[in-house]
C-alpha cells in the first residue's frame, strides 16, 4: 500500500550547483550523495518535513537523466511515493489499467526497490515507487 510521499526529484545540469543552492540558500540539511548505476544517475537527498528533495543528475553523462536535460534543461522530473509492499502495488495498479515501465522492481538508491509508472498512464507524470529494505529507519 502507498504509505507517503518519498521525494519530488528535480534534474540538475550542475550537481554541486544545485546541493548548494538547496543547502546554502534553502538551508536544507544535505543528507548524502549516491551514485545508482543502474539508473546512469548522481542523487542528492536534501530532507524536508516527512519528505527529501532528490536532486538527480546524470552519471558520466549518460541515461534518462541526461536526456531529460537534453531535452528540457532542467526541472521538475518525477515524484516518488513509498510503499510498503512494492509488488502488491505493482500488480494492483496494473489492474486498474497503469502501465509500468518494467515488468519487476529494480534498485533504487538508498537500498530501495523502485517500480516506474509510465507517464502516459498519469497525464504526464512519471511517478516512481519505492519500497525500503528492512534495515531502512527515518
């Protein structure tokens, strides 16, 4: 079942420039970077308030991330909701019609596994979901 809003993720050009923006300017509490290289991706965890802005950049240049910047230069990217049973979810939300991008979860940073929903399936919004290990804490 969805439990929570995990993050907004926003795509950066420039990873440093925007941690210190959202640190220095916001003052938000950078919580950690993490490379996912399954997802060709740099991230950011910058906590607020029950939820983080993901600052998600492209690794080596390469991936989805860089061409959404390619593409868009910028911005808002997706939103993650969290869960605590990832497949039960996955296969009710396909039943009622959501496509998903892959067929089974894959990792996600933080040691979570992450199901994509196709943006055609929410008019526009590309929603990830993301279930935490078992030695996850807040």
């Amino acid at each position: 079942m969805i439990i929570g809003l995990d993050h907004i993720a926003v795509a950066v050009p420039d990873f440093q420039a925007a941690i210190e923006r959202f640190s220095e300017d916001f003052g938000l509490t950078l919580k950690g970077t993490e490379d996912v290289a399954d997802a060709k991706t740099s991230t950011a965890f910058l906590p607020v308030a029950k939820t983080q802005i993901e600052l998600v950049h492209p690794l080596n240049g390469e991936g989805p991330i860089q061409k959404y910047l390619d593409n868009k230069g910028g911005g808002l990217h997706h939103l993650c909701f969290r869960s605590d049973d990832l497949e039960a979810d996955m296969k009710r939300l396909t039943a009622k019609g959501y496509q998903f991008i892959s067929d089974k979860p894959k990792p996600g940073a933080h040691g979570t596994s992450v199901a994509w929903i196709h943006p055609k399936s929410t008019n526009g919004i590309l929603i990830e979901i993301a279930q935490y290990g078992e030695d996850h804490h807040d």
